[in-house]
C-alpha cells in the first residue's frame, strides 16, 4: 500500500516537475534589438564551458522558482560565452574573438568589453534599458544571495540609494 501511495505520488508530481518553469535566455543580439521595441534591463551571464561555478549556478540558482519568475518578468537573460567565435556588431563596434594561444580559447572581445577585461567566470553584467552599462557581479551566488542584486537593479533602487543601504 505505501508503494503504491508513492508511486502515485510521483505521477501526480511528474507533470509539475516537467512543466518548471524556465528562464528566457537568449542571444546577446536578441536582447539588444528585443530593448529596441520594448525596454527591459539586459542580465548577462558571462560563463564558459569550462567553467565549474557556472555549471552550478546553472543547476542551482538559475533553477530556483523565484529567480526564475524573477528575471522573466523584469530582465532579457543572455547567455554569453567568453569564448565564442561569434561575430557580433553592438554600438559601432565589431567584436569577435581573436583566438587563443597556446591552447587554449581566446576571449570574445565583448566579453572582455563587458567585464572589462577582468575575466574571472562566471560574471553577471546588468545593463540598463539603454544598453548601458550599469555593474558586473563575479562569482557564484546563492539564490538568498542573488535575489537582493536582481531586485535592486530591477526596481531602479540603484538610482537612489547605495546597495549597502538596500539591502538593510
């Protein structure tokens, strides 16, 4: 009887576990021409496939429910890898990746612009409605941890007061 009470509760969890919802990423460019017609803050998620941090923050924090909703709801989610071949034109400029040497993969020249030229993976870029470059967070971060930066470039607290002050 226990058996068959858990295995129905597994069927009726199943459908909800599928149907999780997800952020919305997407190209760089994507978000720049989707800021064209309807402004949003652009979050940018400077990873790399090496990269063991972003792999957890992927299966962690971009996971959790309320960042998720969070983030759909008030940024365009661009996943960019440091390392990409992609050619892409932003601002009059031309930004590609150069290539690596010895070895290894070059960094993409937007991503060097982004961070600027601090590379350290993975990063999150915010820019405003602009385009414009507002902060870079580095580093893993917790969803308790990552929440109070989403919503404080989110809400626009940034225009008024410090982050030390927010988060009080």
């Amino acid at each position: 009887m226990k058996r068959l009470l858990l295995a129905f509760a597994i069927v009726l969890a199943f459908p909800t576990f599928c149907n999780a919802q997800k952020i919305n990423w997407m190209t760089f460019q994507e978000a720049v021409k989707l800021n064209e017609t309807a402004p949003k803050k652009i979050f940018i998620d400077v990873y790399t496939d090496w990269c063991g941090w972003c792999k957890r923050m992927d299966q962690t924090t971009f996971q959790n429910k309320e960042v998720v909703e969070y983030m759909n709801e008030n940024y365009y989610a661009v996943k960019l890898d440091a390392e990409m071949n992609d050619t892409i034109v932003f601002a009059g400029y031309t930004f590609i990746n150069e290539g690596g040497k010895n070895g290894r993969k070059g960094s993409h020249q937007l991503a060097i612009a982004l961070l600027q030229g601090k590379m350290s993976f993975p990063s999150y870029v915010f820019m405003d409605e602009k385009n414009q470059l507002l902060t870079v967070a580095p580093g893993y971060m917790e969803s308790k941890d990552f929440m109070p930066i989403l919503k404080y470039f989110g809400t626009n607290a940034y225009k008024t007061q410090t982050f030390k002050d927010y988060i009080k």
